[in-house]
C-alpha cells in the first residue's frame, strides 16, 4: 500500500530500511565484477593460465548471470520474493567461498558460475522486493538509494582489488563473506514475509531452454567482440546468431501462451513500459558502457595505477548522490521532462572526455563526472518509476526479469561496440598523442550514443506524468493484459 509520505516523495521509515536491505545485498555482487577484472593478470600468473583462458573468470560468470536472469520472475512467484532473495545471497555467499578454494583455473570458473547465477536472481527480485514494498510506487529517494552501488561498483572496485590482490588474490572473493553474512542476517528482520502466489504455475521449461541459452548466447557473442577481429569473426557471429535464433523463439513461444511463459512479453504492449524499455537498453548502451572507457583513460593516456585511476572517478559517484537532492523534481514534474534532463546532464558530462587528451587539467574533467553520475541517477530514478506505474502486483516480477534482461543486453552491446572502435583507434595510433586522440574518437561515439537515447524518450507524450496513471491497486480483471496508455 501506498502511504501519503511516499505519494509525497518522502518514503516512509519501512520502506527506508528495506531498500538498504537491498542495497547491502547487491553491494558485493556489483563490485565483485570489477574487482574480479583488477585480479585477473595476477590470477592467470598464479594459476598458469593463459590470457584467452583466465578470461573466462569474467565470461562464465557473465553467462550463468545472463542465464539466472531470465527464471527470476517465475522463482519469485513460485516460492515467494523473500525466501528466493535469501536464497541468491546463500548462492553467491557459496560461490564466493568456494572461488577463494578453488585449486585450480577450472574450478574457479565453476565457481564463478554459481557467483554469477546468484547475482542474476539477485538483481530483478531487489526491484521485485522494492516496487511490491513501495505498493508499485516507491518514492524517489528510495530508487537514488538503490542505485548507488550501480554506479559506485566500477570506481571502488578497481580501488579494493588493487588492494586485496596486494595482499593474496583469494582475498577479493573472501572479502564478499562478511557482506553477505550481514546481509542475510537485515534481510531475515527486515524484508517483508511474503509467500508463493496463488495459482503460480510450473515453470516454463520450454522458455527456460530457449530465453537463457539465448540470452547466454548473445551476451558471450558480445564479449568476443572486443578482439581484433571485432564483429567480424565466426566466435562473435555464431554464437550472436544462435542466441538472437533462440530469442525470436521465445518469443514466437510466449505469445502463444500468454499469462503461462517464462517472461510475459505481453507487458511489451504497455506503451509506457515499452518506450521505458527502449530507454534503458539505450542508457544501457551508451551510458553504463562508457565505464569502460573511463578508466582506461586514466591508466593508458594519464599513466595512472588502478587504484589511482579508481580514486579519480569517485565524483562520479557524489553527482549518483546528489541526485538525491532532485528527487522533489523526480517526483513532482513529468517522466518525459526529467528523463530528457537527465539525458542532456549525462551528455554534457560525457562531452570533455571526448576533447580530453593526456594534459587536460583533472579538476574539469571531476566536475564533469559530478554531471555525468547526476544525469545518470536521475535518468535511472525516472525511468523506473514510469516503467512500473499501473503495474499489478503479479506483473511486477515479469517487469523486473524483462528491465533487467534489457539493460544487461544493452550494456553487452554498448561495451562491445565501444571496445571495437576503441580498439581499431589505437591500433594505429602513433604515439601518446594518437592514443589520447583515440580515445577522444571513442568517447565522441559514446557521446552520440547518449544522445540517441533522446529518441524513445521524446516519445514519451508531452505533460505525461506517472501520478496520473493507474496505480497496482485497480483490479486484476481491469489490467489482466497490458493496453496502450
């Protein structure tokens, strides 16, 4: 139920405390990915790997991520949102206990596996947990809340696995323990008792066998994209055709059961849902996918260490946590108003990069991180709040598999193309002025691509607002199929 001081943009204490639940939950499996990346030259020395075969540490876990995604909504209808949020944190608790054991590079990857598929349950019931807690509209200073550790995860991970690998590199899944333990213990006092709905239905194992597979297959396509071959080479074509296949499979699966498969597609026909969609996989390609860009600035053209290079995108962070301070505008003018300005912020703070070269002065390019996480917080807050809006109680799950399986996508997709034209800049670059000059280049294409986001969200009707849409609370029989609003 919706409380006045929510409606108000004044969350009420409950609700407070369940989204730092949350946010304590997903802390370690968001920093867990870069500091993993930090390690990965010290694991493949430590372990006789080679650089093709350590990678897959990141890769398999990115996988069994990619492949969890997808059954999350069906878990939590089936045994309750709660006890399934208990179970991924046992899951990757285990995962990285076992990663600090591991004997050698095979069983790490298995373990990495089982970190990943707990992190890919985790993510869509923390917005499963948070919407149904909130009554389908939380206030947004609890979404500011729940979207730090999204962005503070690449800058203080390079920081903490810089240096834990100085002391042992078992020690950056160890580190994961403690967190989790915490976490589990909050979550069992504090998140809402809820059980399996009535009526939930078996899982839907031809959409399993056909959405995760595809969703693995396009994501590794992706991550191989970033060699030298870039698009270009049968290990990326092959396994992006074979998931983009599966994925028009599913799809074809799923309408001819509606209300029955593993993803409710249907949600698609919502037009504030679908126009939200297509903003996050935008933000999603072009935003979040400049993360890798960033510090790569810093270490090949500054020179800096990673824990320098860490440091050094921390304003990043403050302007995700001033954007707080905007949750009164979040919540009072319309999604299309605040979504554009976030946008445009994003934008401008993207712009300096792309005119940066090896002696631009630090403090310009701070404030420009300061203005580039402000417009990603307030993007990530408005988006969210339209995207659920009028949703029912049993949709809500389906929502948050269907947000989180596009933003994953569009994130794969945004590195990846970023990575081949970065790459391909400064294979023939002369010099420290040609790398700083293709960095600029890669950087003026993230830019363009934050700017193209502008389209779905201009699409959003002129004077929309989500407090005047129809809340969770109208009956199921008057929203049992998503209509254009």
């Amino acid at each position: 139920m919706t409380t006045t001081d929510e409606l108000d943009g004044r969350p009420d204490a409950h609700l407070m405390r369940v989204a730092a639940v949350l946010v304590l939950g997903v802390l370690a499996p968001l920093l867990d990915t870069t500091i993993v990346n930090v390690a990965l030259r010290t694991l493949g020395a430590d372990l006789h790997a080679t650089v093709s075969a350590v990678q897959w540490v990141s890769t398999g876990y990115l996988l069994a991520m990619a492949t969890a995604i997808p059954v999350s909504g069906w878990a939590t209808e089936r045994h309750g949102a709660r006890r399934m949020w208990l179970l991924a944190l046992t899951l990757f608790l285990a995962g990285s206990a076992a990663c600090g054991l591991a004997w050698n590079l095979g069983s790490l990857i298995a373990f990495r596996a089982v970190q990943g598929a707990g992190t890919g349950l985790l993510l869509p019931i923390m917005q499963t947990v948070l919407f149904r807690a909130a009554g389908g509209r939380p206030a947004a200073r609890t979404l500011a809340l729940i979207s730090l550790p999204v962005v503070i995860g690449p800058i203080l991970g390079p920081v903490l696995g810089g240096l834990l690998v100085d002391v042992h590199w078992r020690w950056i899944f160890y580190v994961n323990a403690p967190v989790c333990l915490v976490a589990i213990a909050l979550a069992r006092r504090v998140l809402p008792v809820d059980g399996a709905r009535p009526g939930a239905g078996r899982l839907d194992v031809a959409g399993l066998l056909l959405l995760s597979p595809g969703l693995a297959g396009l994501v590794y396509g992706l991550s191989r994209a970033g060699g030298a071959g870039g698009f270009a080479q049968a290990g990326v074509l092959v396994p992006l055709a074979g998931g983009l296949l599966l994925a028009v499979a599913f799809g074809a699966h799923a309408l001819r059961r509606p209300g029955t498969a593993l993803v409710d597609l249907r949600l698609f026909a919502d037009r504030w849902f679908a126009t939200c969609s297509a903003v996050l996989f935008l933000a999603g390609l072009s935003m979040f996918a400049a993360m890798l860009l960033l510090p790569l600035y810093y270490q090949q053209v500054r020179g800096e260490g990673v824990v320098a290079a860490g440091l050094l995108l921390a304003p990043q962070g403050l302007g995700t946590a001033l954007a707080r301070l905007a949750v009164g505008l979040v919540d009072r003018l319309t999604d299309r108003t605040v979504i554009l300005a976030g946008i445009a912020l994003t934008a401008l703070g993207t712009w300096p990069f792309a005119l940066a070269d090896a002696h631009t002065a630090l403090l310009p390019l701070a404030l420009a991180l300061v203005v580039r996480g402000l417009g990603l917080g307030v993007v990530m807050m408005a988006v969210m709040l339209s995207a659920y809006a009028g949703l029912t109680r049993e949709q809500i799950p389906h929502a948050s598999s269907l947000t989180r399986i596009v933003q994953q996508l569009g994130g794969s997709f945004g590195t990846a193309l970023l990575a081949v034209v970065l790459q391909r800049r400064l294979a023939g670059a002369a010099g420290a002025a040609g790398v700083a000059a293709g960095f600029g280049h890669t950087f003026t294409w993230a830019l363009a691509l934050t700017v193209l986001a502008l389209v779905p969200a201009l699409a959003i009707p002129r004077g929309s607002s989500r407090a005047a849409r129809p809340g969770p609370t109208a009956p199921d029989s008057a929203r049992q199929a998503p209509t254009a609003r």
